[in-house]
C-alpha cells in the first residue's frame, strides 16, 4: 500500500474521533477574539496527543519537530464561528445564538485530526510542523494579532504556510485550488448618522437621523455602477441598518455596517474615502452629520503559485486527478490568513463540502443559519493537511 492509500485509510479509520471534535466545537460556538471554552477544549486535545501547545494571540500554537532540518511549514486553521441564532435542525446544533456558518468547527476538526496523523508517521517529517490555531477570523483582527505576537518566530521559522476552507455549494471532496489573487480584500466600516432626537409626531423639532442613512444607503449604490469600469471587481454592500428603539420617537443616531471588496488595495482606500465624504455631504444636506469608521480589514489573499501548484499536486497524488480544480481567478469572498500570504509564501485551498444534488440539506450559502456541511470530507481533510506537510517537507529546500 502506497502512503497516499495508507493515509487516506488511517484518516477514515479515526473519523469517528475528527466527526466528535466537529460536533463538539459546533454545538458550544464562539465568535470573536476571545474563544475561551474553545480554546480550552482545543488545548486539551493537543495536549492528550502529546504536544505543548502555548497560547499566543488568543489562539493556540504547537509545534510538531521532527528531523532537524531546519525546515518548517505552518498549518492553520480558523477556530471563530458568527452572531447567527442557528436553525440547521442537527441534533448537535448551537442553542446560544452563535453559530459555526463558515465551517470554522470543521476547519478546527480537521487540523485536530491531522494532529494525530503527523504524530502517527512523525518519524517521517524531515523537518517541523507548525500547527496554528487561530481565532476571529470573521472580524478581520485574528491574524494580525496572531502575526503581531509572533506566531512566524521562533525556531526554525515557517517558511511556508498552508490553510484549507470548506465551501457549501460545491461537490463533496473536490478541491479548489486558485493559483496568484485567489480573494478580495475587505474593509469593514461603520457609519453614523447623527441627528436629534425628537418627538415622533413633531419630526420638525428635531434632525432625523434615520432619514439620513437612509439616502445615505442609497447614494453609496452608485460607487460601484458610476465611479468604477464595469470590469473592476468591486463590491460595497450594508448588512446592517440600526436606529431607535420605539416607533414614536426619532432617535439621535442610525448606525450602517458594511464591507468593501476589492482585489485592489487602492481601489479599496478610495471607495472608503468617498464613503466619508457622501456621508458627510449627504447628513449636511439633511441638517445633520455623519461619522465614518474603519473596523478593521484584510488584505487580498494571495497564493504563492509556485507552492499552490506544489500542494495541487499532492492533493492530486492523494484524491486523484479529477478531484482537484485548478483555476486562475477567485472570487469576491474574503479570508484574513490573507495576511500571512504578505509574510511568506502561501497556499490556500477550498475543499467542497455538499450540494443540494448529495443531500437537500448540502448547499445552502455561507452564512446561512441553515448552511449544513457535509461531514463525511473530515477526513480527506485531515488526510490534505498530513500528506501535504510530509510531502512538502520532503520536497522544500
């Protein structure tokens, strides 16, 4: 039996374990920086396979050495889930409001997964493996503080990195690998909208602030269609519209919430300066004022070539040929290990977990309260992430 064989053989046998994992980190989510319980119950696993791990940057980091080669890739995997009340109807969903709609539960699962597996043919790894287990990946910051606490130090330091999504909607198991510019970039901003409250049946005595960000939603539709070419991929949207807590007052203030998409980080700082500045003319034009707020923001997530085409190729090695697709161009979506990809070279894939055709459940979008991912791609997973490590650590000089 061949190693690729062998290893997709021992990831099934030990599924069971990745599918306990999944389901755990699914039903007890947390979103955000702070990932207490999560990063509790991950620390604890590492540790009952016999790593060290130590907190950094409010996610975890183990290293995994074997022969001393002064090689080192790093793995890593987003551990966060959303503000979304799930309605999914699995047995093992979340009852706290909070929700693993990006399959971040699945991504912790599979790394926790090929944990086991390295230390299983550690006597093969010429050279150290650097597991990364990071939070806040939805609100832009995890990376950052992570690279920022020195996750990239030490020795020997990484000179390659690697990550792995799931993605509803596409067929179970099949890999997608985009090769340079593989994600936009996203700038997450807030506007306010300040007026005066008042007295819902006297709106003349005050400054409604609701009326404001309503024509301020409304101008900010023209960025894309009148202010960019029709072939710059951009996107500006609003995914969230606050203000007031009774029908019979104006409040003081109306807050918008929204992102900017781009594969352009110039693109992206012009549309957030026009943002300002039809914000504030248009709260002038209506008696009123406007503030406009970055949140935070990553950058476009770009895969080294070289390396993507080197992790293809083992992934093609281990699935065979016509599970993996290669591809030139991504799409508009965004993943903050986009900054790691500006501090070495990266590689980062999609793997697919399930279409309405497999299950009626499967395919439902990303972020979706009823998103259902398929769970039997654990362990092809958990298989990518060892057989690429090996593989890659055999092949770098």
């Amino acid at each position: 039996m061949n190693l690729p064989e062998e290893l997709l053989r021992r990831a099934e046998a030990i599924g069971p374990v990745i599918t306990a994992h999944r389901r755990h980190l699914h039903q007890f989510p947390e979103a955000g920086p702070d990932l207490p319980n999560t990063v509790a119950y991950v620390r604890e696993q590492l540790e009952a396979l016999g790593y060290a791990p130590k907190e950094l940057g409010g996610g975890l980091v183990a290293d995994l050495p074997g022969k001393d080669t002064g090689r080192c890739l790093l793995l890593r995997a987003d551990m966060d889930a959303l503000r979304i009340r799930e309605e999914s109807g699995l047995p093992f969903a979340s009852e706290n409001g909070e929700m693993h709609a990006c399959g971040h539960d699945m991504h912790t699962a599979m790394l926790l997964g090929a944990a086991q597996l390295l230390q299983e043919y550690r006597s093969e790894l010429n050279g150290t493996v650097r597991l990364v287990f990071q939070p806040d990946e939805e609100g832009f910051t995890g990376a950052k503080t992570m690279l920022a606490a020195g996750v990239l130090e030490g020795s020997p330091r990484p000179q390659a990195g690697f990550a792995l999504h799931v993605n509803s909607g596409t067929p179970s198991g099949l890999l997608i690998c985009g090769s340079g510019t593989f994600m936009a970039g996203c700038t997450l901003f807030r506007i306010t909208a300040h007026g005066v409250g008042c007295h819902g049946a006297m709106p003349e005595t005050g400054v409604d602030p609701i009326n404001i960000a309503a024509h301020i939603y409304l101008s900010l539709q023209e960025i894309v269609s009148r202010e960019f070419a029709a072939k710059t991929p951009l996107v500006v949207t609003i995914g969230k519209f606050s203000a007031g807590k009774a029908p019979n007052i104006l409040p003081a203030d109306a807050v918008l919430e929204g992102t900017i998409r781009s594969f352009d980080r110039e693109v992206s700082a012009q549309v957030l300066k026009r943002i300002e500045a039809i914000s504030k003319a248009t709260a002038e034009a209506f008696r009123g004022t406007a503030t406009v707020e970055e949140l935070s923001s990553a950058p476009p997530l770009v895969n080294d070539p070289s390396l993507t085409d080197q992790m293809a190729s083992f992934a093609e090695e281990l699935f065979g040929k016509t599970s993996v697709y290669r591809m030139k161009e991504g799409g508009m979506g965004s993943e903050d290990f986009a900054s790691y990809t500006y501090e070495l070279p990266c590689s980062y894939l999609m793997l697919g977990a399930g279409t309405p055709a497999e299950d009626p459940r499967f395919g439902k979008p990303m972020h979706n309260e009823k998103v259902v991912f398929n769970e039997a791609i654990l362990p092809k997973g958990a298989a990518l992430h060892t057989y690429c490590a090996l593989e890659w650590l055999n092949t770098a000089r």
